[in-house]
C-alpha cells in the first residue's frame, strides 16, 4: 500500500522591529516563510531557537500584527506585518488632536487651540528633554516610532480618556527624530469643566503611553549611547 506524501503549504510574513531590537531583524528583507497557521507565539519560539531574539528579549516584547497588539495564540496569515516591539520608552498629521511630527511642538499653540467656552480647567504635560540622565551627561535624544500603530493607540488613548476621565477634549503630539536639551519630546493637553477630571485623565494618559504607544528613545551620552529601557508592557500585551 503506497502512501502520499503531503507537501507543507507555506505562507509568508514580514517581521519588523524598533529601537534596541531593530538591528536582529536588518539582515534581508524581513519576510519570513512559515507553515499555514502558524500562532504567534510559534513564530518566537522559532526565532528563539535560530538564535535572531534572545530569550530575554522575547520576555519583555510585545507582538502587534498589522498595527494591533496580538496575543500568543492568534494565529498568522500570508501576509501579515508582525512588529517585535521592546518595552516602549516614552509631517504624520493624524488629526488636530493626535499626531506625531519631527518638527519643534508649539506647546502653546496647542493648549490655546484645544481651549473652548465649556472649559474650566486645562492640565498639559510637557515633557522636555533634560541634559542628564542618572549623572550621564545627555547631549541629545532620537526618537523612532513605529508610526502608524503609534497614531492607532494614540488616538485610542484620547477617546478613552474623553470616555471614561469625563474629560471634554484630549490633545497627545509626540515628537519623532532629533532632539536637543530642553525641547519638548511628548505633549498632552486635557480640558474639562472641572480641575480634578483634568489632572486625573492627564496622568493617565502619560502613564498608559509609556508603556503601550510603540515609540523608542536613543539617548546619546558625552560617553556613548543606549536605548533607554522603556516600562514593561502591561500583562494582558506581553508576548508571554
């Protein structure tokens, strides 16, 4: 009785990654062949064992698939963009409220322009960029981002923040590129009726960007450089 032999039916993704693990994946081209239904918690333990991200690494990563942030068990379709992101550290105008730019932020433009009647408090973070990190002398700071997820959970973040904090309008603009000491790297603006929905929404969304928005800071010392470690992602986004 002669037996078939069935051949393995292969699809193909494209891996990408920022920051401190961008230089694992800048050999080729990034697309990748993976047998049909693959999870993405298969695809790390592969490249796991080819040696392309070490365990470590893997530990503290998040996985987006096409812009989203994906569990281990969603399994992979030809021709997906999967983005192996490290822990975050933080024209491409999005809208007037959300967008990333390489140009210097007008802070306050932006609060005088989200300002409106029903307003009776405004909270903004300003987020500069100082010249020391820990007694290391900075001499300034690159950021990168993979920017149309950025945008994504940006503008996830103003509309939780208006529907949950109470909150009248959100403003979130994220500076990408070269920065020099003193210049504003990320700017949030809150307005409401009352202070207290203001300052509460405000630390919220500081909070919750830093560790979910997929934005990485290089900082570059008198002696060297290094990616800054960025917050663990929350569990529910964790790779593992």
């Amino acid at each position: 009785m002669s037996s078939l032999l069935i051949q393995e039916r292969l699809m193909r993704v494209r891996l990408v990654s920022f920051g401190p693990l961008k230089a694992a994946f800048a050999n080729g081209d990034g697309w990748r062949e993976l047998p049909e239904g693959t999870s993405v918690a298969s695809l790390l333990e592969q490249l796991r064992l080819d040696g392309v991200v070490s365990e470590a690494a893997l530990k503290s990563a998040a996985v987006a698939v096409n812009h989203e942030y994906a569990r281990g068990s969603a399994v992979l379709t030809d021709g997906d963009e999967v983005a192996i992101l490290p822990p975050v550290s933080g024209g491409l105008e999005e809208s007037a409220m959300v967008f990333l730019t390489r140009e210097k932020i007008d802070s306050a433009a932006v609060m005088e322009a989200i300002k409106a009647g029903p307003d009776g408090a405004v909270c903004v973070f300003d987020g500069i960029v100082r010249n020391n990190t820990r007694g290391r002398k900075t001499l300034h700071l690159d950021y990168e981002a993979y920017e149309e997820m950025a945008l994504r959970q940006m503008q996830v973040l103003r509309s939780e923040a208006i529907e949950y904090k109470g909150v009248r309008e959100v403003a979130i603009v994220h500076r990408l590129g070269r920065l020099e000491i003193g210049e504003t790297s990320v700017l949030i603006v809150v307005t409401s009726a009352h202070r207290g929905a203001a300052f509460e929404a405000c630390r919220w969304v500081i909070d919750t960007l830093k560790k979910t928005v997929p934005v990485w800071k290089k900082e570059q010392f008198a002696d060297g450089a290094v990616w800054a470690d960025g917050e663990p992602f929350p569990e529910d986004l964790s790779s593992r």
